[in-house]
C-alpha cells in the first residue's frame, strides 16, 4: 500500500509541476505579446498635446522679460526664481 501511495504522489506531483510549466510559459507569450504591442495613438497623442499646454503655461508664468516700465515688484505672474 505505501509503494501505490507513493507512486501516485510522484504521479501527482509531476502532473502540477507540468501545470505549472505550462502556466508559466502561457504568462510569458501574454508578456512578450503586450511588450511589442504598439502604444495606443490616442496616448501619445494625448501625451504630446499635454506637454505642449504646460510648456506654453510655464512660459507664460515665466517669461524670458518683462515688459518694458515693469518691475519684479509690479508684475502680477512675472515669477522668477532667484528675484
């Protein structure tokens, strides 16, 4: 009776590390597949469009000049660092 128990335990375990293997490799297509997927363009598009409103906010907050006859303690958003 021991040898049969132990048989069908090494069958058993067997049978889930196969599973496991089989599991294992499934994840690993799924993560190649989802790595070489293009990113959506609606992202990148999204993306680009943000960066362009913030960069044309910190210019307008922070511009290279002030107008002429302003000075740092008149200008309302002419922030600059180190003034």
């Amino acid at each position: 009776m021991f040898g049969t128990d132990i048989g069908l335990k090494a069958m058993v375990s067997e049978a889930r590390f196969r599973d496991f293997l089989t599991e294992a490799e499934k994840e690993r297509h799924v993560n190649e597949a989802l790595a070489i997927r293009p990113q959506r363009r609606g992202i990148a598009e999204a993306r680009a469009e943000l960066a362009a409103a913030l960069y044309r906010a910190g210019d307008w907050l922070m511009p290279d000049s002030g107008e002429s006859g302003c000075s740092p303690c008149n200008c309302g958003l002419e922030w600059r660092l180190g003034r």
